[in-house]
C-alpha cells in the first residue's frame, strides 16, 4: 500500500504574506519527509486571468523548487496560460478529455467525484489521473450545503478496485484524518487545517499522524 501524502489546497487569498507561509509548509514537509506535500492547487475566486496568472508565479516557482505538482483549480485556460503542472475539475468544468487535448499528455488531472462512485468510475474512463471525494467532515473551505457525505470505506472500495488515485477532500485535520489514512486515501486534501493557523505546526501535525 503506498503511503498517504498531502495535496496542500490554497487559501482564497494567496497575496501578501502567502508565499513566504508556503515556502514554509513545503520546507517542513520535506524536512520531516520528503514526500509529504506532493501538490498544491491554486485556488482564487473573483479575479481575471491576467490577475492569476500574476498571484500563481511566486507560487509555481515555490512549488517547482520543491518538486511540488502545481494544480490550478477550474481553469484550463489558466492551466495552459501558465504552463500548470495540471488541472482540478470540478463536475461542470468540463471533461478530462478536453482538458487532456488542451493541456497535453504529460498534465495532471483530477476530478471531484462528491460521494459517488459512479461519477469516479466515469471520470476515470475519461482519463483523469485522479479522482477526488469528499467533503468527509464539515468544510470551512468550501460550502457542500446538505450534499451527501461520503464514508471512508468509499476510498477503501475504490483503492482495492482501481490503480488510479484517490484525493480525500473535506475539513480535513490532524485529527480526523487517521481513519481516511487508513482505508486507503493516497492523498489527503487539506487548506483551513493548514493555513488557518500556524502552517508548520500543522505539517508536523499531519507528519505524525500520517508517518508515524
């Protein structure tokens, strides 16, 4: 079974003070070990491209340095505008398969697949790299209202059956995420847990919990 890692989510606003707190997070998880974070997704609301493009390139280059994947929440265009290691689809923002003509072979694709297995399977025969479920616990970042909340065996069923990987999404912290851990996540998708506090406690957090 492969280890659990964290695909750090950003905050809404990644001006400012934001770089210097990533560079922060990425250095603690490589310093307690090395393959913690692997990606990051830029997330911004309510901005134009150029606008994006400008708050992503401190952050692109912070994650290239550390070997980190950059993944552009909704936006292909974006992804493809600032060469993205990849892109993270939500359900109406297009298919795998056009995001993959767009943005080419080597890109990394993931889709929120919500509680439904066969949302994953479909996303999965559409090409995706990876599948996304969730929210497992009440979510400060994104607001599911009443939508339905999966179970940890969902990733257990879906990590025995399928070689693509599976993103855990959803309120997320160090101290809720043993179970997900457990059955099987291959990441753990994590925003307010981090930056909503100190960004290197929270790392050491998850480290512990996580590599034991």
């Amino acid at each position: 079974m492969t280890q659990t890692q964290l695909y750090l989510i950003s905050p809404l606003d990644v001006g400012g003070e934001f770089p210097a707190r990533l560079e922060r997070a990425l250095a603690a998880g490589a310093r307690r070990h090395g393959d913690l974070v692997t990606a990051f997704q830029f997330r911004v609301k309510d901005v134009d491209q150029h606008e994006a493009a400008r708050l992503a390139a401190p952050l692109q280059a912070i994650c290239a340095a550390h070997d980190v994947a950059f993944i552009v929440n909704d936006s292909v265009a974006l992804a493809k505008r600032i060469k993205a290691d990849g892109v993270h689809l939500g359900q109406d923002d297009g298919s795998p398969k056009d995001a993959r003509a767009e943005l080419g072979r080597e890109a990394q694709i993931g889709v929120t697949c919500h509680a439904s297995r066969h949302m994953a399977m479909e996303a999965g025969e559409a090409g995706a790299d990876y599948v996304a479920f969730g929210a497992f616990y009440p979510s400060s970042t994104k607001d599911k209202g009443d939508a339905e909340r999966p179970e940890p065996e969902l990733l257990q069923w879906w990590s025995q059956l399928f070689e693509i990987p599976c993103v855990a999404i959803g309120g997320i912290t160090p101290e809720n995420c043993q179970p997900l851990v457990e059955a099987g996540a291959d990441f753990l998708a994590v925003s307010h847990a981090v930056w909503g506090g100190d960004e290197v406690a929270a790392i050491e957090a998850f480290a512990k919990v996580m590599r034991g």
